[in-house]
C-alpha cells in the first residue's frame, strides 16, 4: 500500500517509491493523498505485504520522508527489517522482476466504516467540535465523519496546502496551541481538537480552551475501555504512570509497562494482547486497529464520553489533573546526555523507593516521582514530573533537577 501527506515534495517521493516498487514486480496499491493510519488501515484491509507512507508528519515544509510497515501494519524498527533496508540501499542491489504495476485503490468508505464501529451512536447528541487540522491531513477523515456525525463541527486551517501557510503542523508548539484554545473559546466550542501534519496524533482542549496532556487522555480512554472490556490489559509508557496505574486498577484491567515508542509499544501490546495503549505524547494504540495508532479514535470516543456522561472535558479530566499533578515533558539540551542522566541517578537514587529502567531512568518516591531519558531522535534530555495531589512540591522538584542539569 502506498499514500502520501499534502507535503510539495509527497507526489515525487511516492512516484519514486512506486517505481522502485514495480521495478522489483511489486504490486503497488495507491490510496493517493491520506494520513499514516489510513495507510495502516489500507494494510490490514486490503491483506497487503505492507505500507508506505510518505510523510514528515510534523516537521516544517521542506522535510520528507517514508513510514514503512509489514504485513498487518506491524512496525519495521531496526530489529525488524530497518537495517536489513538500509543495507540495500547502500548497496544499490536492484532486484528488476517484471509483474510489477501500480493501481489505485479507494479504501475510503471502509476506512471511515472503521472509524465508526468504535463508537455507540445511539447515545450522541449535538456537540460543537471545533477542529485545527493545520492544513494538514487530517480534514480528509474529518470530512468523511462529519456526514456520519450529529456534531456541529467548527474548522479552521482545514485545507490540505503544503506550504503551511498558518505554519508547521505541530500542536505541541506553544504558538499553534493558543490558535486553537483561542478558536474554542471564540465559538463556544464542547472540545478542541488538533492534529499534526500526517494526523497520527490527536490533541485535545476543553471547553475553556484549556490545553489537556496527553497523559490524562491515556487516563480516561483506559477507564473507557475498561468499562466495555473488563479485565482488559493496557500499555502505558514510563514517563508519567501514576493516573494510569490507578485508573486501571480501579477498573479491574492489568496494567503493563512498555519502552517509549511506537515499535515498543505495538511490540508490547500483540505480547500480551492488550486492548489498548497509550503513550503521553498523543499516540493512541487500538488492538481492533492492528495494533497501531490513530488520531481519529481517541477523539470519537471522547465526543461519545461528553455525551453520554453530560459532563464537561474539565470535569472528565480535572479530578485527574488535581489527583496527579504533572510537568508534562520539558527538554534540555546537554552536552552529554548519559553523564547528566548518570548524575541525577546518583543525586535521587539513595531516597527512592523504587528504580526502574524501562526508559532512562525513573524514581519514585513517597509522594513525587520523575522520569529522565535522553531523546530518540533528538540531542536532549526529556524530564517529566508528577506528585499525589501537590502541585508545589511537582514543580519545586522539576526546578530542583532543572537546576542540577
């Protein structure tokens, strides 16, 4: 399966896929301009070998690139067939077999019939969702699951333009955050909504226009679930735990520890047939979805929490906030990552109550706990926080270790 993002680049990098692709007697299925998880979807749907997507996801206009899947849209990592690629490509072996052709497919209906079955639309009712796709790709599902929805749904930078004309699609930037807030408090919005470019992460806001971790929503989809699939088992990351921890065990679910990322992540959750997964960066798991994530999912089912409980995104989430006050993720660049990492393990480590190295390292301690990990993609260091029910003694800690660093 091949798609591509609105990048200006995407049409020539899928041309070349494409032609490498059938010059080795490939058969390449085009779903033409999606997000990574339609071409996920495309996978699974269509019993393909694997997927391609052309895309910089959130990087500025003048990146691109591919994510590229196997059979059942199982992650490729480095363990998986990533330096095996690699190899080739330095190499330049071609493998030149004929039966290679390229076709368009529409997946389209079926992908936004899978959207829906996460859903009970019985129990909608009207909601006013304004939406910030960045003028990325995510207007394209939201399009396709509007005419399904009893939603009023407010867009703004809704077109798909490679230019970024409203800038890069990141809603993690602080600039793009207070468009958003702004736009939900302009129109009397239920919930915000925004995406980055390739829309495989989603960022919530409430009715207030107030920004939500993704930490909490990891909270609340777990508690979701839960109640549909007792005993289920749920996938979280290390970096903040402890709402996550409690809300699955007041569910009855098993809670399991994985590594940050999405290779982790899938990996860990098909180990142990998990029914959901969620890490604090806005990446959402579903076992129903192959395992992999979607910027889609998480949203309709909090719309379907706002209607069927008559509470407020505040209220769903505020009790949490106030139980387990938390930092959020905070970088630093260093000149040596393991030594500052080394250096505060050996600041913390003799009062801690527990030690864990899944990821970096986390501490815990009677009240208060943090992670500190060196970036995979970056040269810096990601510290997170959080306390029970004391946000001064949360953020006294983070200013403490900040000035460590």
């Amino acid at each position: 399966v091949l798609g591509r993002d609105m990048r200006l680049t995407s049409n020539e990098f899928a041309d070349a896929v494409a032609k490498g692709l059938i010059d080795a007697g490939i058969e390449v299925l085009d779903i033409g301009m999606c997000g990574t998880e339609m071409v996920y979807f495309a996978t699974m749907h269509l019993n393909a070998d694997g997927g391609i997507m052309v895309t910089a996801s959130h990087n500025p206009a003048d990146y691109n690139g591919l994510k590229l899947v196997r059979e059942e849209a199982r992650p490729i990592s480095a363990d998986t067939g990533l330096v095996d690629i690699r190899k080739l490509a330095e190499s330049d072996e071609r493998s030149e077999r004929d039966g290679g052709k390229r076709t368009e497919v529409d997946v389209f209906d079926a992908y936004i019939d899978h959207m829906m079955g996460y859903i009970d639309t019985a129990g909608l009712r009207p909601l006013k969702l304004l939406v910030n796709a960045g003028n990325g790709c995510a207007s394209i599902a939201v399009d396709g699951l509007e005419k399904r929805l009893p939603f009023e749904i407010v867009k703004i930078f809704h077109e798909p333009d490679g230019t970024f004309p409203n800038g890069i699609p990141n809603p993690m930037l602080l600039e793009n955050q207070s468009v958003t807030a702004e736009a939900v408090v302009e129109h009397g919005a239920d919930m915000g909504i925004a995406w980055d470019g390739d829309f495989d992460r989603c960022f919530l806001f409430d009715e207030n226009g107030g920004f939500i971790e993704g930490y909490y929503i990891v909270g609340l989809l777990a508690d979701s679930i839960l109640l549909r699939e007792a005993g289920g088992k749920i996938v979280h990351d290390p970096r903040l735990t402890w709402n996550t921890l409690d809300i699955v065990e007041e569910r009855g679910g098993t809670a399991v520890q994985s590594k940050s990322g999405h290779s982790f992540i899938k990996e860990k959750m098909r180990e142990v047939d998990a029914i959901y997964g969620g890490e604090m960066s806005a990446h959402h798991y579903f076992r129903d979805f192959s395992y992999a994530d979607s910027g889609m999912i998480p949203w309709l089912m909090v719309a379907e929490l706002l209607c069927k409980s008559g509470k407020t995104l505040s209220e769903l989430v505020g009790q949490r906030i106030e139980q387990y006050p938390a930092s959020g993720e905070i970088n630093r660049k260093v000149a040596d990552q393991a030594a500052c990492i080394q250096a505060i393990r050996d600041r913390y480590e003799s009062d801690a109550v527990s030690v864990d190295e899944t990821d970096g390292i986390s501490l815990e301690f009677a009240d208060w706990r943090f992670n500190l990990r060196s970036s995979n993609t970056e040269p810096v260091i990601r510290l997170y926080v959080e306390s029970r029910a004391d946000p001064k003694l949360m953020q006294a800690r983070v200013e403490e270790i900040l000035s460590l660093l």
